[in-house]
C-alpha cells in the first residue's frame, strides 16, 4: 500500500545499489534514490525475477569511459525477466552538463547498446529524466531493446546526443526490434547513426 517498511541510506553510492539489487527480489517495492551525483565506470545490472526502481531525483550517473568503447561498456544492461524502473523526483534541478534533472551519461559499449540494453524477457519502465551523451560501436547509440525483449514504456525522458557509429550501425537514439514498445511526451535530439534511424 506504498507503505515505507524499510529504509537505508548509504554513503557510497554503489553500495546503495547493490543492496537494492539484493532486496529487489523479494515481495515489495524497491527504490534505490541517489542522494548525490554518480560517477563511476562499472556496468549497473537487473537480470532475473528482480524489480527495482532508481529515482534519479535530479542528479546524475556518469559512466566515466571518456568516450573509449569497452566491453560491457554500457550503463544499464536489464535481462532475464528483470524489470527496471527509472524516475526522476526533481526534474527541475540543475544537472549534469548544465542540463536540468536527472540525467545518466556517459556510457561506451564496444557492440550494441551505449547506455541502456533491454535483453530477453526484460522490461523498462522511463517515467523521466534524461540519457546523454552515450556510443555504441554497434546498433542502439542510446538504448538497444532486444528482439526477445517483453516491455519498454518511455515517458517524458530525453534521449540526446547519442550515437551508434559502427559500419552499418542503425539507431543513434534507439534500435528497437519487434516488441511492446510506447514512447510519450519524449524527445529524441542531436543523435547519429552510420546508417539507418539517426534518431
């Protein structure tokens, strides 16, 4: 009933993760809130029966690859039946790179996918928020979705400055294959793709 049952704070942001990680698949709602901006250079996972939501609540997550691909190099990677939640509290907060709200940036992957990967039997959830500045030496500058992905619903999020640069890379700031796919009251801006779907 939205009931608060439990509470913790960390001051180490990746701690607060992978405890979310850990409760989110037990019955109940989990949310991991930053209460600080994030930089790091580790790939987040949700994969399994887990459901988490992470409220930016108007700071960033930086992925700190200065721009070189890597494996795994992305942001999120959500897969095997995970759902995965992003909200953004505080909107209207300064951001990162003078940008307003929350925003998660920086991710670099070596294949598809820069910044978030929606695998197999997955869903996401977007409810906010802003995804910038991502590579991907493949298909999906910003987001990749997963032939065998289940959902993805995007609303009010940016997708901005995103890229997918390999020979015959489509989708600068989504690669969508076939699924259930809803995408509202959101842009799509200053993206690039080598070859089909710049946005």
């Amino acid at each position: 009933n939205d009931t608060i049952t439990k509470s913790e704070t960390y001051l180490n942001p990746s701690d607060a993760w992978d405890k979310a990680v850990s409760y989110a698949g037990s019955t109940g709602k989990v949310i991991c809130r930053l209460g600080a901006n994030w930089s790091h250079d580790r790939q987040l996972s949700v994969s399994g029966d887990k459901k988490l939501t992470l409220d930016l609540n108007g700071f960033y997550i930086l992925r700190t690859r200065d721009g070189e691909d890597t494996e795994n190099g992305n942001i999120f990677t959500v897969e095997n039946g995970a759902t995965f939640t992003i909200a953004d509290s505080r909107p209207k907060s300064k951001g990162y790179d003078g940008l307003k709200g929350g925003v998660i940036a920086g991710g670099c992957n070596d294949t598809d996918g820069g910044g978030i990967i929606v695998g197999e039997d997955a869903s996401l959830y977007i409810t906010g928020g802003m995804l910038y500045d991502c590579y991907a030496d493949g298909d999906g500058g910003g987001i990749y979705i997963n032939e065998d992905a289940k959902k993805v619903d995007i609303r009010n999020f940016t997708i901005r400055k995103c890229t997918a640069d390999s020979f015959k890379a489509d989708g600068g700031g989504i690669y969508i294959c076939k699924n259930d796919f809803t995408m509202i009251d959101s842009s799509i801006e200053g993206c690039y793709s080598n070859d089909n779907g710049g946005g």
